[in-house]
C-alpha cells in the first residue's frame, strides 16, 4: 500500500499489515464495571442479537459482531448503552490507559483528553475515587467527555481547557500523567479512511515541536517517583521514538523510559533508529502497536518513570494533598453548604438512603445546576474548571433531578420508579409522553411528580408522573433522544 511504504522496513509482516489495513476495522466496547460485570453485559447483547468475543489483554473488553437481523440496531442506540451499562470505543485506544496503570486514590492528568475515552477508562479505574483532570486546548472537542461522564456515572472527574503545552503549575502535581498528543492519525485509516489521501510528512516538523513541548510539559506536572505516558496512533517514528528521543536528551536527569507489556497483547518494540538518526537504547521498551497484530488500529506508546527534575526548572509544582473545591479566580463552581437538603430532596422522593450519599461533596454552578463529586477528588485550582456529575439542574420551578444523577444513584431507590415495558421505552427515549398502569409505579406516593424510569433494571433517566393524566412525560435529554 503506497500511503505506508515508508514504513515497510519496519514491519515485521508486510502482507499481514496491509490486509489488516484493507479489512474494515472491528467493532469493540468496554463494560462499566461501575455499573455491571462483564458477563452481564455479555448476557444483555446476546440476547439482543450480537456475539461478543473478550480481548486476551482486557477480559471485559469485547469484540463485538452483529447477529443477523437481530443485532440490526445501531449499537449507540442500544438500550444498555444510553443507561451507560458499557462504551464503544477502539481496541488500540483502551491500552495507553491500561499501561499507565491508574490506582484509586491517585491524582491523574490527561493533557490532551479529547474525545474523553481514555480519561472515561481511567476514571472507572479509579473506583469513581481520587482525581482524573481532563484538559483540551479547545473546550468544545470536550463535548464528548462531558456526554460520556453524565452517560457513566463518573464522580471523579474534572475537566479544563488550557493549552497542553504550558499547562499551569497552579494546577500542582499529579501521580500519572497521560499525553496522547494529536498526531498524523495514520493508525487510524481503518476506520477513517479519507486519511489515506493526506501527506504524512506534510506538517511533520510543526506537529513534532509540539509533541515535543506538551511530553516536557507533562513530565513537569508529574510528580517524582510517578508515571508519563506517552502515545499517538500513529506510525511515523518523527512522532514517535524522535519526540521521546529529544525530551530524554533534553532532561537527561528527568525520566527514564520502563519496560512496557500487557499480558495477551501482541506488540512490536521501539525503534533505536530512523532515517540515519541514531535514538537512545531505552527506546527499545517502548512498543508500537500494528494492525495486523491484534486486529486492531495502530499506535505507539511510551512509559516513562520521573526520577528527577528538570534542569530547568528545579522548583516542583506544589503538591496537592487534601480535597480542596475552593473557587479559583473565574471559577464557575463554588461548594455548596447545604448539601444534606439536596440530598434529602431525593432520599424522602425516591427513598435512596442518605448513607448512599456518604462522603460525596456538592458543587454549584452559576446557580442553574448543582453537581456530585467524589469526597477525595482534589480538583485543580483553575478558572473554567468544571468537577464531578450533573445532579440537579436549578432553573426550574423545583430541583430537577437529572439523568446522570437518576442513573446513576438511582438504583438505589425504593419508591416513585416506574418499570416500563419495551414500548415504552421507545416512547420515554423518543421524548414522547406514554400512559402506565397504576400498578407500574413501585411505591407511589399518589401525587404528581418526578419519577424514575427503569428498563431491566437500568434506570435510564427521570420522567414527570401526573396522576390525573395517568402518564409520564419524557425528560429524557434531547441531546441524546432518539431522531
């Protein structure tokens, strides 16, 4: 294939590559394991019509296939996937979360998060625990994460936009930083393939300068003793082994490059050499991953170790040690003081346990909407910082719960739940009122109002129950209603 003959010196099986590339990419998802098990969500799909293999490095990782025409549905619009029950997401793209190996309780950093799968993958890591900080230079590529943090129920994450490559040290240390910078894309053809036709070397020399300052950047915001890990998907070694090449001769004293493998995942190691240009030996324990190796996309990844600091700069950023949710300067959230009566709201509605509230903090924003935070989330101390799950949006006549908030502390709950038939649901996700029974309503006080709306024991979002009427009004989002 001419687009990647440049790399065919490097490529332990031509052949296999190229039909690999020529092939449609597979489809995979991921379990939320925050939610179910992975043989729950085995069980869901192949009832409904796909066949679900496990990954050999992730067991509650599928590879999924349609099942004739019973598996026709769009697997986006499945039911389990709206009530977050699992993510679609590229086999390649779950490993650099994986290899930088998150622990509850840490302190994360995804500099360049956008779409948000990785930073989604390390939070659940994290228990919904400690700190994951989500930044983009651009706000609106954060779109994505943010659906995907209300879809999942994540309560440790914070999101920001700043630019990677000078990212504040206000915002202090981090145990593990993650730095998957944009690239040329090349190992990502299968499924997007129009990226053939561009010219990889093109803006080579301006994508390596910035590949180059947002990896030094990353390791200055690491802690010593933690972990950077970097990665593209992509093949070209200028954005690869020469970028960590430089920054490992740039800060000598700073970092050094770890032996890297996943059990199951079959890999190829780091060049020490391109093009006449001669690379640091470490580099061999990075690892490139092809196509034609796991069936999957392409990428590269390095694990890095900070031993110690940069020359430059031989001041550390401060290190955060205790939660801590005050304002910075233009911060668009400030802590809330009288949490219990929010929680109160929906323990005396749905009656959720106020145990189940335990150790939660609650922020306000703007006064429209109120979210849910992990208790040890230390957030960093940054204007245009948003933390944790939407609970309550605040510009109604009366709190409203949200969806994000319904499913996810809503299983839980023991009263004002309505369980709805297969035809409902499509009504419910359609936005469209639909009547119930009487007896459809668990534990109904016998007034109007909110209810919770479940499906096989999902609990998919929030409705508004009106007796006299004997229906419920759809508050699914309409951002995620179906067309």
């Amino acid at each position: 294939m001419k687009a990647f003959e440049r790399y065919y010196p490097i490529i332990d099986d031509i052949k296999a590559f190229e039909e690999a590339v020529g092939r449609p990419q597979p489809l995979f998802v991921r379990t939320n394991t925050l939610r179910i098990t992975p043989r729950q969500l085995v069980d869901v799909l192949e009832r409904d019509g796909y066949d679900l293999t496990p990954l050999a490095w992730h067991p509650e990782a599928f590879r999924v296939r349609r099942r004739g025409e019973e598996g026709s549905e769009r697997l986006g619009r499945h039911w389990a996937y709206l009530a977050g029950w699992f993510h679609i997401q590229e086999a390649s793209s779950m490993i650099p979360a994986l290899l930088l190996n998150p622990r509850p309780g840490e302190r994360i950093l995804d500099l360049c998060a956008a779409p948000g799968n990785k930073t989604a993958l390390m939070a659940q890591a994290l228990e919904n625990r400690g700190t994951v900080v989500a930044n983009d230079v651009f706000w609106d590529r954060l779109r994505p994460l943010r659906s995907a943090i209300d879809r999942l129920g994540l309560l440790n994450v914070s999101v920001t936009s700043h630019d990677g490559t000078s990212y504040p040290g206000r915002a202090g240390q981090f145990d593990r930083v993650l730095v998957d910078v944009p690239c040329s894309c090349e190992g990502t053809t299968r499924r997007f393939p129009r990226l053939l036709k561009r010219a990889p070397t093109r803006r080579m020399p301006r994508r390596f300068k910035k590949q180059q300052l947002l990896l030094q950047t990353a390791v200055r915001r690491c802690r010593k003793g933690g972990r950077i890990l970097y990665s593209t998907c992509t093949y070209a070694p200028e954005e690869n082994e020469a970028v960590v090449n430089t920054v490992l001769c740039e800060m000598p004293a700073a970092v050094r490059v770890l032996p890297t493998a996943l059990p199951g995942l079959k890999t190829a190691p780091g060049l020490t050499a391109w093009a006449g240009e001669s690379f640091e030996n470490d580099l061999r324990n990075s690892i490139r991953i092809w196509p034609h190796l796991n069936d999957s996309g392409g990428f590269y990844i390095a694990l890095l170790e900070k031993v110690g600091n940069d020359s430059h700069k031989a001041v550390e950023t401060p290190r955060i040690e205790q939660p801590d949710f005050r304002p910075a300067a233009g911060s668009t959230q400030q802590i809330v003081t009288d949490a219990d009566s929010m929680f109160k709201l929906l323990s005396e509605r749905f009656g959720i346990e106020r145990a189940a509230f335990n150790g939660l903090q609650l922020l306000k924003k703007s006064g429209r909407d109120i979210y849910a935070a992990a208790g040890d989330h230390r957030p960093p101390q940054l204007a245009n910082c948003i933390s944790g799950l939407p609970l309550f949006h605040m510009h109604f006549r009366f709190p409203k719960p949200t969806t994000a908030g319904a499913a996810t502390f809503g299983r839980m709950a023991g009263r004002n739940v309505v369980d709805v038939s297969e035809s409902q649901l499509q009504n419910y996700l359609a936005r469209r009122s639909f009547a119930i029974e009487k007896n459809q309503v668990h534990a109904c006080d016998g007034s109007s109002g909110y209810v919770l709306v479940r499906f096989k024991n999902a609990v998919m979002g929030v409705g508004y129950y009106d007796t006299s009427e004997g229906a419920v009004a759809s508050l699914f989002p309409k951002s995620r209603a179906r067309e």
